[in-house]
C-alpha cells in the first residue's frame, strides 16, 4: 500500500466527513473507493474513445472495399 498526501477543497473534505460517518466508514476506505470507481468510469471512457476510433477506421476501410467488389461487377 502506498501512503499518499492528499489536499481537498474544505467543502469536498466536510462532505466527505459527514458522508464517513453516516456509513460507519474508514475516510481512507471511502477515498480508496471513490478513486477505484473514478478509475472505472475513466477506463470505460478511454475504451469507449478507442472503439469509436477503430470503428471509424474499419468503417472507411468496408467502404474502400465494397469500391472495389462495385468496380469488379461493373467491369465485367
């Protein structure tokens, strides 16, 4: 486990307090948890990016393709 030194707005951090002490919860505890899922949404934001990007490449490339079987039935 890493130790790490962490400054948070006073709105964020008296939220965070109130929240922790609701939930009966360790403030690192609820920390580790939010980053953990902050990292998933951002992990699924970055996959949705690269899909779209691929998507588009595969999509040009289908094109180019169906050009050229458009070219081979005309020709003959």
């Amino acid at each position: 486990m890493k130790i790490l030194s962490l400054k948070l707005d006073d709105d964020i951090f008296n939220e965070t307090e109130e929240i922790t002490a609701k939930l009966r919860l360790a403030r690192n505890r609820y920390i580790n948890e939010a980053v953990n899922m902050y990292n998933l949404v951002q992990k699924r934001r970055l996959l949705k990016k690269s899909l779209a990007k691929e998507s588009a490449v595969a999509a040009t490339e289908s094109m180019e393709i169906l050009r050229e079987f458009d070219q081979l039935f005309d020709g003959n």
